[in-house]
C-alpha cells in the first residue's frame, strides 16, 4: 500500500470515529455529508457548535399488540405482562422479529424511543423457552453496561417487568447486579451497601414505596421488599432479585446487569471455573446497552474482553448471540462490529423509522385562499387571527385544515 492510500484510510478511519462519538444533534448533520464530498467533513468536522435539530415522530407498528406477540408465537406470560401497550413502534417490532429468530441485533434509535423494550421482550421470551428446557439453573444473559450508575438507573425498570412476567410464572425469571459496588457475606456492612445501593429504586409493584433490603427470616444473607411505607415493617418478598455476590455465584440468576471492567477482573483468574461457567460458559446472550459509549480505549478494551470469552465459548462449540442499542450513530453497524467481532453479514440492524409527512395535492381542492396566502401575525398567533383577515378565527382555520387532514400521510 502507497503513503497516499494509507494516509486517504487513517483520514476517513478518523472521520468515522468522530461521526460516531458525536452528540446525536451533531450525527445527524454529519450524515447529511454521506453522499456528498468527504472533503466538506474535513471543515465541518472542527465546528464545534451548538446545534439545532428538530425531533421526528417515530412510526408505530401495523398491528395491536396482541396480534403483533400472538403472530411472532411470543409466550403467553410475555402477551400479559406487556398487555398494557396498545401496540409496538416499527422498529420494536422488527427487533422482536430478528432478535427471536437468533439474529446478532443491534438496534438505532433515539432517546424515548423504547431501545430498551424492543431488546428485553424477546429476551425474556427467550429465557423463558430456555427453562422450559433445561434441567439445571443457569445463567442466561449478561447485560453490560459502560458504566455502573446506568445498570443501576436501569434496574428498576427491569425489577418492574419481571414482577409482571412472574405473576404468569411457576419458575421465576431470576435477576442480580454484579459490580464492585455487589457485596458479599451477611455482615452489617454488607447491608447497608445494599440499601444505599438500592435508596434511589422506587417501589415499581406500587403507586409509592421503596425497594427496601434486610436481612433474610432464616439469618443468612439478605432479601428484597416492596414497601408501599418504606418505615413500616411489612412488605411483598421480591426473591427473584439475588442481593449478594455469593448468592449470583451459587444460585446463577438468569440474567446478570455487569460492565466491562467487572468481566475483565473476574476473567483474570482462567483457572476460576465458577466463574467462566457464570460469565462466559453458561449465558447464551450478551446484550451491550449505549453501545455508542464504547469508543476509544475504552471500546477497543471491551472488544479484547469480549475476544477472550469468544475464545471460552468456542472451545464448547458454542456462540452468542450479540444484541446491542445505541443512539442515532451513522455508524452503529462499524462500532457493532468491532465491538462484537462479526462481520456485516452476520449482524442486523433495526433502526427508527420517523414518520414522514406526504401530501397528495391531487386530492386537494377548493382549499381557502387564506391558507395559502395570507401570513400569520406571530403577535396574534396564538388567537388565530390572520393579518389581513381579522374575521377568521382559530376556530374556523381548524374546522378548514381538518378538511385537508386525510390528504396528510
């Protein structure tokens, strides 16, 4: 390779590290360059901002949920717990789809747009056909996180859905942290690590309450109430939250919230077969949440981690299936890739699809004169009133657009 194609690839390789590692705001004006001249990027690249964007809607799904989860052949218990959702967004639809059919996933969206959602219903479909089938509790999943404080925010949420999922369930699906904030042993110490840990988790059984850990009837280890009165003695057991590193260790909860460095110090050990069965040898998924977050060093280090438990799994003729979600990126299928080591062939990526708005002027007809000629007194705005027609009325404009409303798509 010549100097010039050399330094033509580090240039572009930069371009896309900063395309990727940009606020979503600056992504979306980088990716207006795509199709266009590279050499624009290189002075766009500098500014630094601030930027200006609108926020589209997001498409919902076809379907009701009932009949989108009974077609996918979604367990029963999943249909019930999710029964409040009137229907899914497209794009957690097609996520459910390629995601219960063992496809490596990654999934693009905006912030509030249901990431989360459109990866956890079908992992928890999946864990649930996984017990259904196995003789031994096992680990089943790893979610990782860049960092503990967004497991931790995210943990109530998920404590929420499986509550739901359990009530159909004669074998619960099972959750736990893992980190360096996780105790071990039965100590005070341990406690009170516990329920600083769990001081900011609202009671999600319940209109108000907490989360509140003590210690466990039979005086060894701890267990999880749902309070509606955090001060009041009694409360509904939450046993399938596992507290303590000892009980994760022993008890393999079906799904482990963790983060990078926390794999990278327990694999140090390879000699540790508790913990290759725990971490590596035992889940079938691994879910990487903000994927985005991973650049840099930091991404090429959690790449390398992910390397040495590929190399594990391997060795039991074995695989994972890789799911991500990441913010608006334009390039979420590179990051995806060399995070997870798999070619763009071996991956699929579900991205947000914004409703458009399209009009059919061939339906439109007669439409008043005012609408499309007179200009808007931004004074008077919020009464409605034209500037050169002062008897039309807020009222009277929403009775005249409402004419032209089944010509907007």
């Amino acid at each position: 390779m010549d100097i010039n194609s050399l330094a033509e690839e580090s240039k572009e390789a930069y371009q896309e590290y900063e395309m990727g590692s940009k606020p979503s705001v600056h992504k979306r004006l980088l990716s207006k360059f795509e199709s266009g001249d590279r050499d624009d990027l290189d002075d766009f690249l500098k500014v630094k901002g601030p930027y200006q964007s609108h926020l589209g809607l997001t498409k919902w799904g076809d379907k009701k949920w009932e009949d989108f989860a009974e077609d996918e052949n979604l367990e029963d218990s999943i249909i019930e717990a999710f029964s409040e959702f009137d229907k899914l967004m497209a794009h957690q639809e097609d996520a459910v789809r390629q995601i219960t059919r063992g496809n490596n996933t990654l999934i693009s969206a905006s912030t509030g747009t249901g990431k989360t959602e459109a990866w956890f219903i079908p992992l928890l479909n999946k864990i649930i056909k996984e017990k259904r089938d196995e003789d031994e509790q096992r680990t089943k999943s790893l979610i990782i996180y860049p960092t503990k404080a967004l497991a931790q925010d995210q943990y109530q949420r998920f404590i929420g859905y499986l509550g739901k999922v359990n009530q159909q369930l004669k074998d619960d699906i099972t959750i736990g942290i893992y980190d360096g904030d996780t105790p071990s042993g039965s100590s005070s110490e341990a406690l009170e690590k516990i329920q600083n840990s769990f001081s900011h988790i609202d009671n999600p059984f319940g209109e108000s309450g907490k989360l509140v850990p003590e210690p466990a009837p039979e005086a060894t280890g701890f267990r999880l109430l749902a309070k509606e009165d955090p001060e009041n003695s009694t409360g509904e057991p939450v046993d399938f939250v596992y507290l303590t590193k000892d009980r994760i260790e022993k008890e393999n909860p079906d799904i482990i919230l963790t983060n990078p460095d926390t794999i990278n110090y327990r694999l140090i050990d390879i000699n540790d077969s508790k913990t290759l069965d725990t971490f590596v040898k035992q889940p079938s998924t691994v879910i990487f949440d903000e994927i985005h977050l991973y650049k840099g060093q930091f991404g090429a280090n959690a790449s390398m981690i992910l390397r040495r438990m590929e190399n594990i799994k391997s060795a039991e003729d074995e695989q994972f299936q890789y799911i991500a979600s990441s913010a608006t990126v334009d390039n979420g299928e590179e990051i995806f890739s060399r995070i997870f080591n798999v070619s763009n062939d071996e991956q699929v990526t579900v991205e947000e699809e914004e409703l458009g708005y399209e009009v059919d002027w061939s339906n439109i007809s007669n439409i008043p004169d005012y609408l499309l000629n007179s200009e808007i007194d931004s004074q008077k705005l919020g009464e409605g009133i034209t500037e050169d027609r002062p008897d039309i009325n807020t009222q009277q404009i929403l009775e005249d657009l409402n004419v032209y409303e089944g010509s907007f798509q």
